[in-house]
C-alpha cells in the first residue's frame, strides 16, 4: 500500500530516461525514498540539501581528482541522500574502485548513465511523479481519517480500527491503554503483544512522541494516543523495517485521533456514570433514601442471597496541590481502579470518591462469606503490592471494612464499622477481627473507657509523667512475655535487675496482687484500652 505514495531508488529504473543506466554500487539501498531530485555540480554544498534528494551530477566541478569526488560522495552519505546519478563524460570516466566500496558499505545506490542524457528531462519526469504521488498520498489520508472516524462511531471500534489499520500494513498492531486492559489484532499475536505489554508497563510515561524501538529483537513503531492534557495510551505496529517510512507514522497518527476521541468519549460516560453511582452510595451509607432504579443500575447482579460488605479507604493529603480538574482525574482512576479490583475478586461493586476516602458497597452472594473474606484480604494485599497506589492513594492510607450485612439499608453501620477499624490502628482491617476493641469503641463515646483506664493504671501513667520514665511499657511486655522475666528483660533490653527494681515499683504502685488472674485480666484490659485512646487522639 504504501509503495503507491513514496517513489524508491529502484522505481526509477524502469523510467525511459534510465534504460541506459545501471547500478554500479549500493543495491541494497535501491529501497531509499527520494522526496526530490537536485543538480550539484560544487563540491561544497551542505546547505543546498536536506536528506532524501537523489543527486544528478556530471562531476564538472569535480574535476578528476579521485580524493575530491571520494569526499564528495562521502559527504552525499552523511547528508542522507537517497543516491547519485553519475553521467559518464570527461569528468566522470570511470568510478574508483573505493568509492565503490564506500557506497557499497554504506547501502548507498550509485546510478551510472552510460549515454548523455537531459537532466532537466529527468528532474522535470521524476518531480511530477513525487508530486502525484504525495497528492494521492494526501487524498488516501482523508480517506482513512473519514474510515476511522466512522469506526470509531461503532460498537468495538478500537479493535475496528485496529483491524483497518492491519488492512494496511499486514503486521500485527496493538493499542495499549494507559489504564485497562490493551487489544491487538490479529489474535493469534499475543506473544508479540506481551513484549509491547511489558514494555509499556515498566515506564508508560517513556513515550511521548512518536518513534521506532526495539523490543527482544522485534521492532516496533509507536505513536502516543493524545486527549487535551493527557496521554491515553499508545499504538504498537509490528514491523520488519528497521527504519518505517513517513507513511507509519501518517496513518498511525490519523488512527491515534480517532481512538483518542473513543478513550474521550468513554471517560465522559465513565464520569457522568461516576457522578450518579457516587451519589447512590453516599445516600446509603449516610441512611438517606435512595432510587430502587439506581439500586438496579449501579448494583446489577442482585441475587435473593445478596450480602454487602463496606470497605473504605483513607488517604492523607497530597504533598502538592491539584486543580479541581485534576482532582476528579484522579478520583475518576482510583474509581476505575478500585472497580476493576473488586471485579476481578468476584464482587459487585458500587463506589464513591472524595479526595480523602473511596467507599465501596461490595455485593456478594451470602453462602460465599467465606470466599468473600478471603477475597477482601487479596484486594489489600493487591493494593499494598500495586506499584501506581503511590501516585493513587499517596504516601499514606488506611483501610477498614464493616460487617456483612443482609439490606442496603443496614450499611449505615457497616460504614461506621469501617471507619472505626481505621481509627483503632490496630494492625487489623475487618471489624469482625477487632476482638475487645469492639467493647472498648462504645466505652470511648460515653467516656467510661478513659475512667476504666485511669482506675487500674492511674499511678503508673502519673509516676511515667512526673518521673520521664516507662513503667508502661515494662508493664505491659512483662504482661505479655506472662510474667516470664527473663524473656521480658531480653525484650526490653535490659539487665534483670533492672527490671526487678522496675516490677517492685510497679508493686508499689498498683498493689502486690497485680498478677492474681482478675486483676491481671482487668489490667491487661486497661492496657490496650489505653492503646486505643491514644490512637483516636
């Protein structure tokens, strides 16, 4: 296809103004695209060309001498020209053997006419050729824009587009999203698409423009796909040249446009889906009414046996500030993101975003609760291992989930679950799992459990107060290593005695009966009563 718009070196063997010439040196350049033809007769002539023209010369200002027309040509190859046409005259009688060599080593063709021939006849021939060709080139280009921007008006358009552009070159091409999954025709390519895949993945951000690379010894030509401020993902076209011609990049760029406007389309319904399903979450878990309609649209896999989890997800803020367009760029990817995940781990998710927290409604059939919990720990894992979470969710977040509950409308509570498992720090992520915290949490709002603590470990917080010193701490490793002191010194790192003089004082202080069974529990209760009040500070 692209041959019918570019005029090569070995086209120009067949015009009638060259069935007296013949190729005396670099045939395996005869592929080299001409985009002009010049007549250079000075020696000196860098600035007189720009890459690609094919050179008519006689060598009358040459002269005879060999070094002259061997940096000549030797400047031709640096240049980038497509290749010389040499007329055989009192200038140019023979070509030296290492000229030839030169051209050969470098692919460069060097054309000889061995009778006199009219260059303005060749120059006038083959630029009305170029200049056809490039028009056809033009008309072909508006075709394919008009064929893509249909395709990209129908269902799958980007595979549509993706095969079109197939059609075109006969090699395997790929689209590769920033976000999502890629696609690739034809479908039996996927090895090829896995080179491209890990590519991409070590560094999206690598290519901004468009270029050829080379990936385990297979050759790509890419082409970024551009929205207004934001690179959507890239075109992959597999190719055996080394060096594509402008062509690639002409067609590629007019396909990039049109699934640039798909990728577009899309987050404008993604955003609007976004706004409403935000909404609907927000009014169940805040115990306002809600549209039995939503209900349908945002949780479609209803099922008799449904139960529902809340799970939520805290961050600190950014370091840097955002505009408010990119806030809900951001919100709309760890929307998508948190989405896919729960998907992905057998759920029916509803999400909300602020800048500070993503609640999702996870839906699940009630016989699975098990699977479900299972699955709900896989999620955290895959966010503590995912390598985007830091430019998603920050430095820093948290994570709680509530119980399961049986109706939408009893998520209040999971909710409020979920964000007292964040509140507690305590290592864990499932209310189900918080253990005595779930006793202490009611104790905190009334202040009782401020009055428990100061009633059995009083004296100690004071003595550590007054005296800078962390009977505290000793006690509660002495608690937990049951009063084994060796152990409790190791893990104190101190001597024995040292912590002997500690533990009579803690005697002295809480009495001599802090280790019978009853005081021991209600003290050990304080302990990590206390651990909560200061962690909800």
């Amino acid at each position: 296809m692209m041959n019918e718009f570019t005029l090569k070196v070995k086209d120009i063997l067949s015009r009638e103004h060259f069935k007296h010439a013949k190729v005396l040196a670099g045939s395996r350049g005869l592929g080299r695209i001409i985009r002009w033809v010049h007549v250079l007769e000075v020696a000196d002539f860098e600035s007189l060309i720009h890459g690609g023209e094919l050179i008519l010369t006689t060598g009358v200002g040459l002269q005879t001498d060999f070094h002259v027309q061997l940096t000549f040509v030797k400047k031709l190859i640096q240049s980038n020209a497509a290749g010389i046409c040499i007329e055989r005259g009192q200038y140019f009688r023979e070509i030296h053997e290492d000229i030839l060599e030169l051209a050969n080593e470098h692919d460069f063709p060097i054309i000889l006419f061995e009778e006199t021939v009219k260059f303005v006849d060749i120059t006038q021939d083959l630029h009305s050729l170029i200049i056809n060709r490039h028009y056809d080139l033009l008309s072909y280009l508006d075709t394919s824009s008009r064929k893509f921007i249909e395709l990209s008006m129908s269902s799958n358009g980007i595979l549509k587009i993706l095969q079109e552009l197939y059609q075109y070159f006969h090699h395997t091409v790929m689209f590769l999203p920033a976000e999502g999954r890629g696609f690739y025709f034809p479908a039996d390519q996927k090895e090829l698409h896995d080179i491209a895949v890990h590519y991409f993945e070590m560094d999206k951000n690598k290519i901004r423009q468009q270029q050829t690379i080379n990936i385990e010894n297979e050759t790509f030509v890419v082409m970024p796909v551009k929205g207004p401020g934001h690179t959507w993902g890239c075109l992959f076209l597999h190719t055996t040249s080394s060096a594509p011609e402008e062509f690639h990049y002409l067609i590629l760029d007019r396909a990039a446009l049109s699934i640039a406007q798909i990728m577009l389309r899309n987050r404008t319904i993604e955003e609007r889906k976004q706004h409403s399903e935000d909404k609907f979450v927000r009014n169940i878990l805040q115990g306002r009414e809600f549209d039995e309609n939503e209900m349908h649209t945002h949780l479609p896999f209803m099922h008799m046996d449904m139960c529902f989890r809340v799970f939520v997800l805290q961050f600190q803020p950014f370091d840097q500030e955002f505009s408010e367009e990119e806030w809900e760029d951001i919100n709309l990817q760890r929307t998508m993101l948190i989405r896919s995940l729960f998907k992905r781990h057998g759920f029916s998710p509803a999400v909300s975003a602020t800048k500070d927290e993503i609640a999702v409604i996870a839906a699940f059939i009630g016989e699975e609760k098990e699977k479900a919990v299972e699955n709900l720990k896989r999620i955290i894992q895959h966010i503590d291992e995912n390598n985007e979470k830091k430019l998603l969710f920050g430095k820093k977040y948290a994570i709680g989930i509530g119980r399961d509950y049986s109706r939408l409308e009893q998520l209040t509570k999971s909710y409020k679950e979920a964000k007292e498992v964040i509140g507690i720090h305590a290592n864990v992520y499932l209310y189900d799992e918080i253990g005595i915290y779930r006793l202490f949490l009611p104790l905190k709002n009334t202040g009782e459990l401020e009055a428990y603590v100061l009633d059995y470990l009083g004296p100690i917080l004071e003595y550590d107060r007054t005296t800078e010193s962390d009977l505290f701490q000793t006690l509660k490793v002495y608690l937990e290593c049951g009063g084994a002191k060796k152990e409790a010194a190791e893990k104190l790192f101190i001597v024995r005695q040292t912590l002997y003089h500690r533990l009579e004082k803690i005697e002295q202080l809480l009495g001599s009966d802090f280790m019978n069974p009853n005081k021991r529990i209600a003290i050990e209760t304080a302990l990590k009563a206390y651990d909560l009040i200061k962690a909800v500070k």
